[in-house]
C-alpha cells in the first residue's frame, strides 16, 4: 500500500528492483492505509492477479 504508515513507498520500490526476475509487477494498493486491505486486496479483487498467472502458466 502507497500510504502505509509502517513501510515507505522506496523502501517497496528497492526490494522490487532486487528481485532478480525479469517478468514482474508492482502494484500499488491506493486510497487506503488500512493494513487489512492491504492483505485482502486480492481476495476481493482477483481478476489482477489472475490474469499474471493465466499469462504465464498457459501451455505454450
């Protein structure tokens, strides 16, 4: 979440530019610093993460 009280946003954006994967994203969880929607952002909304596994674990 961009307005976490606990994480600074480039503290998030520095552990993203380590992970050594080159197909990935950062999604940011807006309008909210509530920690709980944060953890059940997905559960709520999954078309988004859905739509990253459907595009890479489809056979080929």
């Amino acid at each position: 979440m961009r307005d976490d009280h606990l994480v600074v946003p480039s503290d998030l954006e520095s552990i993203y530019d380590a992970v050594a994967a080159e197909d990935k994203e950062m999604f940011w969880i807006e309008h909210t610093n509530a920690r709980w929607d944060g953890y059940t952002w997905f559960q709520r909304h999954p078309e988004r993460i859905l739509q990253f596994f459907d595009a890479r674990m489809t056979s080929r």
